[in-house]
C-alpha cells in the first residue's frame, strides 16, 4: 500500500578483474571470473569468481550455477593499467588505474552492491532527520534527478534487474498465478493492472552474471529460511526481485545459492569470496518503508540508522576498496502514482566525490545499464537504449 507522505573516503587502490563481455544466452557461467588481464596499479586479491553449485537456466540459454567461488585478480605492483579484456581499455578514476568501458567510459567494477530502500521522495529525505544519508551528500556522490520507473513498488525491481517491468502492475506474490490483482496474489490492491507474477521466464541479471562466469547473490533482511517466498512482517518477498524468475525460484539449489537472509552477508563479506554482484534488501522495518499505513518521520530515521550501521562495514570490505561500487537507491516516491525524483547514492574509490550532486535525469534502467558496462556486460531490455551513470565518474 502506498504510504503518502510525509562515509566515506576513497581508498587508495583498485584493481580491475578482466571479464569477458557477458551475452543473455548460450553461455556457461564457469570459472573464477578473472580472464583477460588486469589493471596494474595496487592490485587486489580475492576478487568474486564462478559459481560451484546449482544450474539455473535462463528463457535465453545460459546456465549458470550457485554458490561462490573465490577468484583472485591478479592485481600486480608498480606501473598502471596493463591490459583489459575486451571491450574496455586502460585508463583511471580519481588517479586510480583501471579498465574503463570503450563505449560509454564506466570504469570496470570488482564488485557491486546495490541496496534497494523504499517509498520516499528526494524532497522528502530533504527535510528528514537522517543524519547518516545527510553526511553522505558532503563526502560521496548523489542525484536530484533520479526517479523510478512506475508505481507501485515490485515494478520497479522487475525493470531494474531485467530491464522491464515485464506486465507487471500490482505487488503480486513470487508464488502468486497471473491475471487480476485480489487479496490471494497481491499485497496491494489498490492498483487494478494485471499481476502477470509467478515464475516469469525473460532473462534477468542473475543470468547474464552467470553467463559470464560472475557470482551474484541476493540478501533479505528477515527472510530466515533460505528463499523464503512466504510474507509476514517486517520480510516482503516482493521486495526480491530475483525470487519471480522463474529459472531462481524453481530449482531449490539455485535459489538456495543465491537468494539468502542478509545474516550470510557479514561471513561472505569477510569471507575472501563475495559475489561480484550484490542485491541487499533491508525488512520493512528498515527501508524507510515502515509497517504500518502511513510512512512516519520514524521510518525514515530507522533506515537512516540501519544504513549507518550496514554501509560501513561495506566500505571497510576488500570487495569494495579493490575497486568496487555501492549504489544506495529507492524504489519509488512517497506520494500516491509518483516515481520519483527519489534519493540516489553512489559511493565508489572510482566514483566522483566530496558532495557530488547530479542533475541528469536518470532512472532504473539508467543504473542497470551502468552495472552492465562496468561488468562487461550486454543491455537488457529498455537499458540497451538508457544512459548509464557515466557523470557520476572522473574524466579518463
């Protein structure tokens, strides 16, 4: 239901893992990820490699497999860039040697995390007592021009991970058969569209990470049991977007690969094999959403603290001081059918810093195409004709 109203310095190393271009079918996700040469300046160790278990087959062909494996780029001492893999070549981000996307110039992210939080409007959190996102603004990289793509909330997960909303017009249930929104397959009913939930077939972003041998994983705060699709509050499954593709959801050892509780985030973080892709999902209770029917002043501050608490840790982490990305993003507005501008972070060794604020209009298909170029990855959908991110990073 709607809910109407209302740190960071860079660190000084980064190194590049050379994957190769990833295609959406016809590939086997193997290996450790790092093929194809490296950035020569400070390398890093312990970069996200392939996965070892499972076998999830997308609508485009690929198959790819769970779990995590650790790779190892291998960084090297001394000089700069040395040698990218294809389709990017040497350059630096903030003095920093690394691979940079030959078409649009996003560097080459190790590792990326994107924490989804919920239904606030960029002049809302404006006016917040969020002391946190406020010291951000002064040290990281943000947008006031950011928006989602439609209303209400599982939309908006769908076309960030797959590139399209995919039909999808209510907050249907992973389990829910399509057709009109009710109270048996939807949270929301207030929205009429058809649901078309349950088991989608389209290739998401889970398969091309898999088609390129990259381990990818998707944490939900109070999920408990491993690829949980049943709600009860403060977990919303709908809030996890990989739990509606069908080729996740139905083989077990798939999903229990690579759709987990956020309490696996802390020992893979320290554990020297972290995914090269991350989707966090903080619970109701955090993610500025809240519980109950109208979004309170409270529920902002509780996802401003959970933030506070979760980020730094990130931050601290080899997998993004060796050159990986954070991208802090928010669903939807919180006024009734409005998608945005809504709060947009990005804290990166190879991102712009120091209170950078964007006026370019960007969206969610704008930052899937951002994640796609800096992992050497093809569009999906409505990204293949978005503009990535690409003021959000230094000049070559």
């Amino acid at each position: 239901m709607r809910r109407p109203l209302v740190a960071l310095l860079s660190l000084a190393f980064a190194a590049c893992s050379g994957t190769p271009p990833s295609t959406t079918g016809g590939t086997t996700g193997t290996g450790d990820g790092s093929s194809g040469g490296c950035c020569d300046g400070g390398g890093s160790s312990g970069s996200t490699g392939g996965s070892t278990s499972g076998g999830s087959t997308s609508s485009g062909g690929s198959t790819g497999s769970g779990g995590m494996t650790s790779g190892g780029s291998s960084g090297g001492t001394g000089g700069g860039c040395t040698s990218c893999p294809s389709g990017f070549s040497c350059g630096t981000a903030n003095g920093i040697p690394v691979c940079r996307n030959d078409q649009t110039d996003i560097p080459k992210f190790t590792h990326v995390f994107v924490i989804m939080m919920e239904n606030t409007s960029y002049s809302s959190l404006q006016g917040a007592t969020a002391p946190y996102l406020q010291g951000l603004e002064k040290t990281a990289a943000t947008s006031s021009a950011y928006s989602g793509v439609t209303d209400p909330s599982l939309p908006n997960y769908i076309a960030l991970t797959s590139g399209d909303t995919q039909g999808i017009g209510c907050d249907c249930y992973p389990a829910g058969q399509g057709g009109a929104c009710d109270l048996s397959t939807c949270s929301n009913i207030f929205f009429t569209n058809s649901c078309n939930c349950g088991g989608m077939t389209v290739t998401h972003l889970g398969d091309q990470l898999d088609g390129a041998g990259l381990s990818w994983r998707a944490y939900a705060e109070s999920m408990g049991a491993t690829c949980n699709v049943s709600e009860k509050s403060p977990y919303a499954p709908r809030h996890v977007p990989f739990l509606y593709y069908q080729d996740v959801l139905g083989p077990a050892s798939v999903c229990n690969a690579h759709v987990v509780d956020y309490g696996n985030l802390a020992g893979d973080l320290g554990g020297g094999s972290f995914p090269a892709f991350a989707f966090l999902t903080p619970n109701l209770d955090h993610d500025m959403h809240g519980t109950g029917l109208l979004q309170s002043d409270t529920d902002v501050t509780n996802g401003d603290a959970w933030l506070s608490k979760n980020v730094p840790p990130i931050l601290a982490s080899a997998a993004y001081t060796s050159g990986g990305i954070v991208f802090i993003v928010w669903d939807e507005g919180d006024t009734s059918l409005s998608p945005g501008p809504v709060p947009f972070y990005v804290l990166s060794p190879l991102a712009k810093q120091g209170g950078y604020a964007s006026k370019v209009t960007a969206n969610h298909y704008s930052l899937l195409a951002t994640i796609e170029d800096g992992l050497g990855l093809s569009r999906l959908g409505k990204a293949a004709s978005a503009q990535p991110l690409a003021d959000f990073f230094p000049a070559n």
